[in-house]
C-alpha cells in the first residue's frame, strides 16, 4: 500500500515546495511589489501580443479562404483567356521574388505565351522559368534571355541583391500569422496525445509539442532557438537614455568596468585581465552562474566604445556605446546582441525573471543614478572591499 501511495505522496511534497517557493518570490518583502508589477505588466503584454496574433491571423486565414476559393472557381470555368497586361503584371510580380534585376528583363504576351528577353545571372535562369510556367494563365514561354556568369561588365546587372530559391512556406524563416497559429494549435494537440501515452513514445510527442509550440510562438528557426547558428544576432537589444553628466565622465564609467558590479544587480565582478580584456562573472536565473571574457574592438575617447565575447564562450555576445552631447548632458545609445544558450535559454531566463532586455533597460536606469548622485543603488551587485570610490 505504501509503495503505491509514495508517488502521489511526492506529488504532493513537490508541488507544496514549488507553490512555497513562488510565494516567497512574489512576496518577497524587498522586491516583491516590484515583482509583482513586472509579472503584471508581461502578463497584459502577452495578451496584447495574442490578442493581436489571433486578429492578424484571423485575417491571414480569411484571405486564404478567399484566394483557395477564386483557385477552384478558376478550375470549374477551366482555362480560359487572360487579359495580355493581366498576365504580364501576374509574371512580373512572380518574377521579383526569384530575380535579382528584374529590371533588366523585357516581358511581352500574346493569347498566353509569354516572351522573355534581356541579360540575366546564369544562376537565376532556370528558377525563372520554373517561376513563370506556374503563373496561372502561362501556356508557354518564348526564352531569349541571355545569362551571363560573369555579370561585371554588364550595366543592367550592377548592384541588386542575390535571390534565395523559392522555398516552401513551412521551410522559411519567418512564417505567417496563420502557420504560427497552425503549430501552437498543434504543438498543444501532441501534447495532449503525449500525456496519455508512455514510454519513448510519450518523450518524442512531449519533444515535438515543445519545438511546434516554441517554433510557432518565437517565429524563429528551431536552429537559432537552439543557439546552434553561428551567429550572435539571435536576441538584439538597443536603448538610449540622458545622463546630465559630461560625457568623458559617462565615457570613462564605462571603460572603468571595475564600477559595472555598482549599478549591474547580476554583474558579481568584472576584471582586467591585459591586452583590452576582460574576466566577467555574472549572476544568472535561479541562483546559476556565467563565466566569460570579453575584448574591446575599438574605443575612441568619448565618442564611442565597442566590445565582443572571446569565440568559445557560452555567452556570445558583443555591442557598442554612443556617446553623444546633449544640452549639457550625455546621450547615451546602446546596442547589443546576445545569445546565451541559444533563444531557449533566452526564453527560459524570461520565464524565471532575467530577461535581457528588462535588465539592460534597470541597469542603465542604475547607472544614470551612480552617475548623477555618485551613490550605488541600494539593489545593486555587491562590491568588494577595496573596490574604487564613487565618481562624486
């Protein structure tokens, strides 16, 4: 009896621990009214965000209805004529999506067949033609396009910017209101499936809920949600603010990153460790700990200063400051991007309350304070014994 009431017995331990935990977080004596006005504020962006998704995809879903119906029409009537100029236009719109220069190219029609003549890039020959025979309405193709596979000497061909081949729409980046909609929808079905299976079987549904629903609700590749791209730009952040301070001092704070700790509550320590580096230490979600070294790319005095991770770090991350006079004052413009453990990890530190972009917006509001009255917030990271005075 006892062996199978243990199960629900830890449930139950489990559950009271987690629901004493979020108590304590929310009323939390220091920060808990501010805790409580972040989750408030998410909570109605996050309806606002859904509630704009559903109108949007409602009127994506319409026009597919729409466009799906004029299809089958078309197809009960048959083949019939097009209009010359209907067809050239229909041709010319397709043809913008798989051609660098579509200027380049001089379109006609007659009763059908349509002629294609002008300099082309060799490469994006065959993806126009394949473009154009789908073109509803096209019964054949006149092709005197001439490719060229080296386009330097031809003017026409100059500038433009190459096109991907044409992809299906579950294959891009970005998907549509309705395809978003679609894998939540479906993400929350397959998890419905895997709660009432077991084994493997229950694991590999759970698994694809999570990618169709995070896939769906970031609109982002699985890849980049992963941090498997070798790119940093997978969350960019950027702010500006006014600090009534002159911008050399501003300018000097930030490349003193001993002070950071002062105004930055999840900085522990930052030290100089030679040749423009730095040795980072920085408090993450629930209680974690990132480590990781980082070099100033270029710093010109009190214009502007940039930075970027070492490669190998598990924080990849790089940005650059602006600094600029205003009335006496310093504008301060900061852009960063950021990838720690991927857009998932990003996603996860949200949920237990670090998101970047609200730190970065409370740690300039910290400094321009430490700035303006040379006094460390009162929620700031703790600073060592020894550490160097305040600016005032």
């Amino acid at each position: 009896m006892r062996t199978h009431q243990s199960p629900g017995i830890w449930s139950k331990v489990v559950t009271s621990a987690a629901l004493g935990a979020a108590a304590m977080y929310v009323l939390d004596p220091n920060k808990g009214r501010r805790r409580r006005a972040v989750f408030r504020d998410k909570t109605l962006s996050s309806l606002t965000n859904i509630t704009h998704l559903a109108q949007v995809s409602a009127r994506d879903i319409s026009h597919r209805v729409q466009g799906l119906g004029a299809s089958a029409l078309r197809l009960l009537k048959g083949r019939g004529a097009t209009d010359d100029l209907v067809l050239i236009e229909r041709v010319r719109a397709k043809m913008g999506r798989v051609v660098s220069h579509p200027h380049a190219i001089q379109i006609g029609a007659c009763d059908g067949r349509i002629t294609l003549s002008g300099p082309i890039v060799a490469g994006e020959a065959g993806p126009l033609l394949d473009a154009v025979r789908s073109v509803w309405g096209v019964s054949g193709i006149d092709d005197h396009l001439v490719a060229y596979d080296r386009p330097e000497s031809i003017p026409s061909l100059q500038g433009g910017r190459l096109r991907n081949a044409m992809r299906p729409e579950i294959m891009q980046a970005e998907w549509t209101p309705a395809l978003r909609v679609a894998a939540v929808l479906g993400g929350g079905v397959l998890a419905i499936c895997a709660m009432r299976q077991r084994g493997l079987t229950r694991v590999a549904l759970a698994t694809m809920a999570v990618g169709l629903t995070a896939r769906g609700a970031a609109n982002m590749p699985l890849k980049r949600m992963a941090g498997l791209t070798r790119s940093r730009r997978t969350i960019d952040l950027q702010k500006t603010i006014r600090i009534a301070a002159p911008r050399e001092m501003v300018y000097d704070l930030w490349t003193d990153c001993e002070n950071f700790p002062r105004f930055m509550s999840h900085v522990e320590q930052v030290r100089e460790i030679g040749d423009g580096r730095t040795h980072w230490v920085v408090r993450g979600p629930a209680g974690s700990r990132f480590e990781w070294d980082a070099v100033v790319t270029r710093a010109i005095r009190p214009e502007v200063l940039s930075w970027r991770t070492e490669p190998g770090t598990i924080v990849q991350h790089a940005g650059s400051v602006h600094f600029e006079d205003d009335n006496g004052g310093t504008r301060v413009s900061v852009k960063m991007s950021y990838n720690a453990a991927g857009g998932l990890g990003h996603a996860i530190a949200s949920l237990l309350g670090s998101d970047p972009r609200q730190q970065m917006d409370d740690d300039l509001a910290r400094m321009k304070t430490f700035i303006e009255h040379g006094v460390p917030p009162h929620d700031a990271a703790r600073v060592e014994p020894g550490s160097k005075p305040a600016l005032h």
